[in-house]
C-alpha cells in the first residue's frame, strides 16, 4: 500500500522551496569597458523570478547535498524572504545567503554573474563572503567559462570561502582573474563567474549559511594589440598513426585597423599534451581581412599523442603578436584503442565472445578463431577483405583460423566449435587503415577451465588470467 503521506509531504516540501528544475538562464554581461561592476544589496522583498543586475541564482537538481561537481540545472525562482527550504535570501546591505535544508530534487547551487571583457585586462574581483550560521560543512567556490558553452573551470589558487564550523568568520577575498587564468578571461564578449555553492562534510539537517556581499570587478583596459582565441568545438579528437583530423579556430583581434590585410597572417598553434607552448604545432593559417574577427580551417596531424589538456591559441606575424589560448582543455586520442575486458565463455559446441568497447575513434571490430596455438599475424587495409560468419569455418580464412565477427558490437556468440579443444579468440579494432595489437582470449568448448590471455602492445608479453569455466551440456 502505498504511503500518501510520505508523497504530501514531499509535495508540500516542494511548494515551500519554490525551485524550478527546468533548464538555467544565462545573465545578460556586463560591460566591463563602461565602469566597475559592483553588488551589495539584495532587498528580501524583491519578486520572486528576479534577480541582482546580469545575474541569475541556479539550482541543482541532484536530490542530495550538491557537490562541487554537481551541475547547475536551473534557475531559482521562489521568494527571497522564505523562512522554510531551500533559499537564496535578500539580506539587504548585507548582500544574499544560500541555504540547504530539504533533500527536495533542487538545491542551492550557485551565483553566476555575466562580463563582457573585450578590450579589457587585468580583471581584478573581490567578494565579501561570511557564516549566518552552523550547519553541514558548505564551502563557496569561484570558477569562471569563456563563454556561455565552455566548461566551468576553477579559477586557480582556488578561490574560494572556507567554512570554519563558527560564525561570522568574514572573509574578504581578492583575485587577479587576468593574472591567475594566464589572460584567458581578457578580451571576451560573453564570459561568466559563478561562485559554487557545494557540501563538503556533515550529516545534520540543514547546512551552514553562506553570504555573498561587496561583490568589486574592475579593469583595465588592454591598449595594444591583442587577439583572444575563441571556443574550440568537437573535442575530443580523434586521429592515428597516419591520419590526421580537422577543426575550426575562431578569433577575434583589436585593434582590427592594425592587422593590415595583405601584410598581416594569423597562424593558429597546438600546444603539447601538458597545454604548453614550449615548441607549439602549427596547424593553420589564414591571411586577415580586417574584421576583427575571423577562423581558421585547422588540421590536426596523424601520430600525436593521446592527451586531455591540448591548448591552441592564434598568433600573427606583422603585428607579432601572441594571443591567448581557447581557456579550455582539448582531448585527443590516438586511436585505435584495443577493446577492455575481453573474455571468452565456452559452453558446448560454442563460445560467447565478449568485450567493452574502445576509447577514442574506430570504424569496426573483428574477431578472429583459431584452434590449438595462439593467432599470429594482424589484420590490414580498410577491412573490406574479410568476410565474417560466426559459424565457425564459413567466415573468410586467417591464419588456420576464421573471421568469426565484423562490426561495432561487444559479443558474438561462435558456433560449430570441437568439443575438448582449445580455441583461441582475437579482437582487433580498426579506425582507417589502422588496427590495434589486438586482445586474445582462449577457453575449451564442452568443459574445462576457461582463460583470458591479454596482449599489452605489439610483441610485449602477455598476462594469463584463470577464472570459472562453464562446463557444457
């Protein structure tokens, strides 16, 4: 029987929080070229569904203490006066306050505030941040995203507000957002702040009360020449030992009168798999038209290494200038990538072949079965000359074996096996012309003990792996 009051209540929890779950806003940026921007008061009695000036208040919808991993997903749209749920609460000169207290499906989750940087550096942000009160162990953490589909990053240090089990515990903090993020925040038109509100610790009801208050974002403007690389889209990439892979870089530069078209040329440069520019890979160029904005067709070159923290960035000649890189970490693996946990289950007359599928790029897997000895030899070209059937024997031959499977699953079922012989099984994966060294797994069909034999590269040894056979009928 069900428990209607259990269900009320929820429902009722849910009203009194006011928390909307559907999809979060983005604030309108603020202009940095026209002045500091500036907030230290939030009236409690202002309507529910507005927010400070180019800032919106998100939730989270995880139906638990949101960590600091946990996403945003919507904006808070109940009143800022509530004394019950989950709150931001307008403390007038005092600024705001976040609170968690019912596990409802939404929760507190942050304060983002949009800046439009074009032109401008040294972006220097203090805050004001203090305990209203005890609670589980809530921490406020500053990150930042180019734009409005980058990535959340930490601003490096990190910058944040440590909760210290007492109140007030004021802290006033201040960061050189220009200095610590390497210029990625200078020169963009719609970059954004967001301060975290995440749980770090405790198991009490309600967790501790944050302010945010005094918020001071001033700079400078950048008078020479710049140029800000722009958001990197399709990571992760993918290439091989002899294929490469294309992307687009866009750009923007100011002054735009001082990249003269026909003298000045931009250049677009991969940094290492550390994101370091230390000895950068060109891998495009296009000649300026003087529009302040521009892109370029890139390509990625076969063979580089498989990495999460790529970085490009766009330089030019006359003027020589350096810009910034993208801001963000780009993947990039070279595949083909083996199939994980392959292992092999022999029953009576047959064998299930089974894996987990690769990382990175391919086009197919095959699968190979060979009796008595282990497969030697590797499969080439595009793949089109090898015929697969799982009925053993009836699939193209390779080696004294047959192609048993073809195509971008993770089993196959093999058939028409001897009984009380042992099979080898091998799993290569193909992207392009290429294929991986390959898996190899081996079992008996009709009984005994099934094993699982795993390559680790061209010509390395392999490790060999005893686990519960199945006996067959």
């Amino acid at each position: 029987m069900l428990k209607w009051n259990k269900y009320v209540l929820l429902i009722f929890a849910l009203l009194l929080t006011g928390l909307k779950v559907s999809g979060q806003s983005n604030p309108a940026p603020f202009n940095l070229g026209g002045g500091n921007y500036l907030f230290n008061t939030w009236s409690s009695s202002s309507p529910a569904g507005t927010y400070p000036a180019n800032m919106f208040l998100h939730t989270c919808s995880a139906d638990s203490n949101p960590s600091l991993g946990d996403p945003t997903t919507g904006d808070y749209t109940g009143v800022y006066n509530s004394g019950t749920g989950n709150r931001f609460t307008g403390l007038a000169a005092s600024g705001l306050s976040m609170f968690n207290k019912t596990k409802t499906p939404s929760t507190i989750g942050g304060v983002v505030i949009g800046l439009n940087t074009t032109g401008r550096t040294n972006i220097l942000v203090s805050f004001e941040s203090r305990s209203w009160a005890v609670g589980n162990a809530y921490n406020l953490r500053l990150q930042y995203r180019i734009s409005t589909v980058s990535p959340w990053l930490d601003v490096p240090g990190p910058i944040e507000y440590v909760y210290t089990g007492v109140f007030p515990n004021t802290q006033t903090i201040s960061v050189n957002l220009s200095t610590a993020t390497a210029n990625a925040v200078d020169n963009r038109a719609n970059m954004q702040l967001r301060w975290k509100y995440y749980y770090v610790s405790g198991f009490s009801a309600s967790s501790n009360t944050i302010g945010l208050d005094e918020i001071n974002i001033s700079s400078i403007p950048n008078s020479g020449n710049n140029i800000a690389t722009g958001v990197i889209v399709g990571s992760p990439f993918c290439v091989s030992p002899t294929t490469g892979n294309t992307l687009t870089v866009p750009f923007n530069y100011i002054p735009a009168a001082n990249f003269v078209p026909g003298t000045c040329t931009f250049t677009a440069e991969l940094s290492n798999s550390a994101g370091q520019f230390t000895t950068p890979t060109i891998i495009g160029t296009v000649a300026s038209n003087g529009t302040g904005a521009q892109s370029i067709a890139a390509t990625l070159p076969p063979g580089l290494g498989t990495g999460t923290s790529y970085r490009i960035r766009v330089v030019s000649d006359v003027p020589a200038v350096v810009g910034n890189d993208n801001g963000t970490d780009i993947t990039i693996r070279l595949s083909p990538f083996d199939v994980s946990i392959p292992a092999a289950n022999c029953q009576n007359g047959s064998s299930i072949i089974s894996w987990s599928l690769p990382l990175g790029c391919y086009n197919e897997i095959l699968v190979v079965a060979q009796p008595l000895v282990p497969i030697a030899g590797s499969p080439t070209g595009n793949g089109t000359a090898y015929t697969p059937n799982p009925a053993y024997g009836f699939g193209t031959a390779f080696g004294t074996g047959f192609v048993v499977y073809k195509g971008a699953g993770s089993n196959v079922t093999v058939t028409g096996l001897t009984n009380n012989t042992l099979y080898y099984f091998k799993i290569w994966v193909r992207y392009g012309n290429e294929w991986s060294s390959g898996e190899e797994v081996f079992c008996t069909p009709g009984g005994g003990t099934l094993l699982r034999r795993r390559f680790y590269g061209t010509g390395r040894k392999c490790k060999q792996f005893s686990l519960p056979g199945r006996i067959g009928a």
